[in-house]
C-alpha cells in the first residue's frame, strides 16, 4: 500500500521520517538490509527520492535512526516512577536490556545493518560507528545517573562500553524466549564489575529483578509498537 503524503508540520515530518525508516526495516526482513536501495523505499511508499532525501542523506543514515529509536525507547523506560529506586547495577541492566529489547522483532536486520557498516570498505561508516557507540553509552551512564568524575568516570566508561558491547554481540545471536539468556549474561557481566568496584555500588530503594520480558512491550516514542 502506498504511503500518502501528509501536511507538512514538524510533527508530520517527524511522522514521515518514522515511517520511511520504518518500511525501509520492513523490505529488509524480506530480503537482506544489503540488497535494499532507497529507491526501492520510495516506490513501495509512493514517494520520490527527493522526499527521503530530506530526512536520510544515505543508506546508512537509516541505520543511524535505528539507533537513535532505540536511544529514545531506553530514555523513555528511564523516565518511568519505577526507575528512581533501582539501584546504579540495577538502573544499569534495565537500560541496557530495554535498548536491545526495542530492537527484538528486528534482530536478523539489526545483525545485517552492524555488517554492512562494518564491510571493508566502509571505513567512514566504521568511525560513525565508532561514535555511535561512545554516544549511546554516555546515554546509558546518563539514565543510571552516573555522577563520577575525572579517571573514575572514565573507568566507568570503558567498563560500561565493554559490558555492553559483549551483552550485544551475544543478544544479535540469542534465539531464548525473550532473550532471557542476554539478560543473564548482563546481569553476570554486570555484578562481576560491582564486586571488583568497576561500577559504584551504591544500592537504591527497591529491589529490581533482571527482566524477562516480553519484547512486544515495547513501544516508540511516537506510540506505535516495534514489530
């Protein structure tokens, strides 16, 4: 079904960038993300190029928005009531989890978007990578209201990206119901920090147990849900 132009307001728009992405994940599940061209998006969403020209400047430009959702659906379960008694491990785990988690429906293209960027090659696409990664940690440090300084908050850093990097790679290959084994391994991975005081660990008010959950939970900041 083709996608029918709407009235060009900033939500709209915001609106129209969701959905190209949106499709774009969809043509990959049926094929691979290597094989889908922008052209393609636009001819399956009744649009031109030029209209995804405004909000994707390349191919890897949707992977970046992929990313950048998943930043969002952890931000907005970080805002939850609930969050503020976690203690820093256990603030830690639920954002991790809930970022990975956002993507689950996904997890094939997610897999297929990291090796297109990281192909030879794409040295370019590998140093936003790159960044990418030390962004998304820094918004993990952020919702745990991790507030060290100086050589600490720089140990915190490196121990934080290595945590979550393992507990990636292992999600994007993790056929359990509800990736309940990359929760386990978090919660290893996590608690092995704490105790050699590679993490702060000062407890919070309430007790959080490693999640779960059911992936379809999961919703976009726009309302709709991830499928």
């Amino acid at each position: 079904m083709a996608y029918q132009k709407s009235k060009t307001t900033d939500q709209t728009a915001d609106e129209l960038a969701e959905k190209i992405l949106d499709y774009a994940v969809r043509l990959a599940e049926q094929s691979s993300w290597e094989s889908i061209r922008l052209h393609q998006v636009a001819e399956e969403m009744g649009i031109d190029l030029q209209t995804i020209q405004r909000f994707y400047r390349q191919k890897d430009d949707l992977v970046e928005a992929w990313y950048d959702r998943a930043d969002r659906a952890m931000l907005a379960d970080a805002a939850q009531e609930d969050y503020q008694w976690l203690s820093p491990r256990e603030r830690l785990h639920r954002s991790i989890f809930c970022w990975l988690t956002s993507m689950q429906h996904h997890r094939k293209v997610s897999r297929e978007m990291l090796g297109y960027k990281f192909e030879l090659g794409h040295i370019h696409l590998q140093v936003l990578g790159l960044l990418r990664i030390s962004r998304t940690v820094q918004w993990f440090l952020e919702a745990a209201h991790r507030d060290s300084v100086d050589l600490k908050r720089i140990g915190e850093e490196v121990v934080t990206t290595g945590i979550y990097l393992t507990t990636f790679a292992h999600w994007l290959f993790d056929e359990s119901r509800s990736a309940e084994k990359t929760s386990q391994l978090l919660d290893r991975l996590l608690r092995r920090a704490e105790s050699f005081t590679l993490l702060a660990s000062t407890t919070g008010a309430g007790n959080y147990t490693p999640p779960a959950s059911d992936p379809s939970d999961q919703t976009q900041e726009n309302g709709s849900v991830v499928h």
